[in-house]
C-alpha cells in the first residue's frame, strides 16, 4: 500500500506530461525524462544530477556545451523531475541499468559522463561496470568517498513507517528549505527552490527519495572509486570550498582514490559550482573535454 503524502495530488501521467512538455525514453523500468541537444556530430556529454534536485540543475551547463558545439544530454533520475516513480528499490543497481538504458536507445558511445554530488557513485558504478562506453569522466562535489553523515532526525526517517509518518508530516517543508543550504549565494535560492517544488506535486516523489536513502546511496562508494581510479579515464574534479553537503576535507580521500585527477576547488561557492559559478567552471570544462 502506498503512504497517502497529501501534498502530491497528481498523478504522473500521459497528460500531466503533455502539460509540461519534455521529451521521454520507454526504458525497462519506466519512462525516463531527458533532453538531447546541440550539434548531432558533436562530441557527446551526459549529464547525472544527484538525489533530489532534477535536471535543471544543469541548466547554464548544458546550454553553454549545447553553444560549444557539444552533443549534450541530461535526463532526471528515476522518482524525480517528470521521470517516473517505479515501485522498486532505489540502489545503485536501478540507477545504473537507467543510464545503460538510455544510452543504448539513443545509440551514444564514447561519451564524457559527468556526475554532480549522488551522481558521483552513479557514474563511478557505471564505468566500474561499462568502461567501454566512457572516455572522460567529470566530478563535481561527489558524493560516496564516505557515508554522508545525515541528521538525527534523517536517521529516524529511514525506519518504515515512522519515516512515512515523519516525511508526510514535515517532509515538504523541510526539504525546499534543505536545499538552500547547496547554494553559498542567498540571491539564488528563491528561484532554485521555485523549480526544485515542481516534481513534488506528482505521486511517488516521496517514495522514491525514501527508498533511496534505505537502499544505501547515500553510504560509502570508495571502493568504486578505487576501482575506477586502476582505469585512469581522464578525470576533472570542481569542489565547492563552502560546501555543506559533502564536506570539501572529502576532496583529500577521493585524490587518494583517483590520484590522476585534474582538481579545482571553487572559492566562496557551496554544493554546486557549476551552478554558482559558471564563469569559472565553463572554461575549465571546456578546455578538458576538447583536450
């Protein structure tokens, strides 16, 4: 039985998508929400947001590879944006197999993967498992070099049923007001919290972010990272030296891990730089992706 969140009050289906507009891929676990742009020819970029914001998050990003001449795609992780909300466990497992997926209905190869904080893990998993499909890899603020350290009362809300209980009650509130503290400039907030509301008026949004923190990604993924790092892929590193969802000391362990890897922290910017900061970001990215 689905827990009755009261504040979801619509269904995510044909019409409401439709009404929002968008492009979607019919995958083996559900539709998936995504949009590919810019020159057909040009070097492909994918774009993985992390565990509750979609993707508009790469918003400036994806527009300015779109305007580089890249071939760019971003989509929403399953259970968020207008992606749907399948009935199954969260783990690293579903959200892997989603981008294998959706990479192989639109035919990409030798694509530089790009992961922002829970995106970390995801794209690490998936080049632990399919190298082949990958030839750059970019992190920024990942997540999984440690377990993400979470409030006495996030703890609680990954008990059945009293979490339900809690998310339902509290849940919306607390989660819009979460989100402020990714961002280091109070001037963005507003409008990034606006977009953020969007994906929780549909059913399902709740379930899917509950399931994800039981169902471990949100723990450690250092032995991915280890893994990966024996691959020596090109790999570019941003971190938010102000960030207060993975803490920037992460950034020392994750170098152990992937000693290879370009490193640039980002001054007075919080969990998300590229967003913050894209007049440093951009050229950085751009630079290393054409290298």
């Amino acid at each position: 039985m689905t827990f009755p969140y009261l504040d979801e009050t619509k269904e995510l289906n044909d019409a409401a998508r439709k009404e929002a507009g968008g492009t979607f891929a019919a995958l083996s676990k559900g539709l998936t929400h995504y949009e590919l742009s810019g020159n057909p020819n040009g070097k492909p970029v994918v774009l993985v947001h992390g565990f509750s914001v979609p993707y508009f998050i790469f918003d400036t990003t994806f527009e300015f590879l779109v305007n580089s001449g890249f071939r760019v795609l971003r989509y929403d992780l399953f259970g968020r944006g207008l992606s749907d909300r399948p009935r199954v466990d969260y783990d690293i497992h579903l959200f892997v197999d989603q981008l294998k997926d959706l990479l192989d209905a639109l035919k990409l190869r030798n694509v530089s993967l790009l992961g922002l904080s829970m995106g970390g893990p995801i794209t690490a998993s998936f080049i632990d498992q399919y190298p082949e499909y990958v030839n750059k890899h970019v992190l920024i603020d990942p997540a999984g070099t440690q377990r993400i350290k979470l409030s006495a009362l996030l703890e609680v809300v990954k008990l059945p049923i009293v979490g339900e209980f809690i998310l339902g009650l509290f849940g919306s509130g607390n989660m819009v007001k979460g989100i402020a503290s990714d961002l280091y400039d109070p001037g963005l907030v507003g409008y990034f919290q606006s977009q953020f509301k969007i994906q929780m008026q549909y059913k399902g949004f709740k379930q899917a972010i509950l399931s994800t923190m039981r169902n471990g990604m949100l723990e450690s993924f250092y032995d991915t990272y280890i893994r990966i790092g024996k691959l020596q892929k090109p790999t570019l590193l941003f971190w938010g030296k102000e960030d207060n969802t993975v803490p920037f000391d992460d950034s020392k362990m994750l170098l152990t891990a992937l000693p290879h890897s370009e490193f640039h922290p980002i001054e007075h910017c919080g969990h998300i730089p590229h967003y913050e900061k894209s007049e440093i970001v951009n050229p950085i990215l751009m630079e290393f992706l054409t290298r």
